[in-house]
C-alpha cells in the first residue's frame, strides 16, 4: 500500500511543468504580449492556453507544437 502511494507521488512530481505566462511566450516568439493574447483567446486559437482564474498560462510542448505547424512547408 505504501509503495503504490509513493509511485503515485512520484508521477505527479515528474508530470509537474512550469507553465509559461504571456509575457514570457511573447519573448520566446519575439512578439508582443497582446499577440499572444489574441491568438490564445480567438474563437479558434491558433495557439493552445491553459486558464488559470482570469489568468492564461501556456505549456511550453504547446509552444513547440504552435512553432512547428507555422514553419512546416518553409523551405530551409
């Protein structure tokens, strides 16, 4: 029984991230936070967010996943 606790524990800790603010994914994408926003909020988002109360957070894989699909087809 105790070890079943332990393991439990243990996977919450490893799924906890740190979740990123607007601020911050708007200095990742060099836009501003108003951009982040309004992509986030749209009827259909082009970039996903979490919320949090009034607050919106995002993942950084969400991040990565926006990045991806905006330079797939982009010859390098």
């Amino acid at each position: 029984m105790q070890l079943d606790r332990e393991h439990r524990i243990s996977a919450e800790k490893a799924s906890i991230q740190r979740l990123l603010g607007p601020a911050d994914v708007a200095k990742w994408l060099g836009v501003s936070s108003g951009w982040v926003r309004d992509h986030a909020t749209r009827k259909e988002p082009r970039l996903k967010a979490v919320k949090v109360g009034k607050l919106l957070r995002f993942r950084p894989e969400d991040v990565e996943a926006f990045l991806r699909t905006c330079t797939e087809g982009i010859p390098n």
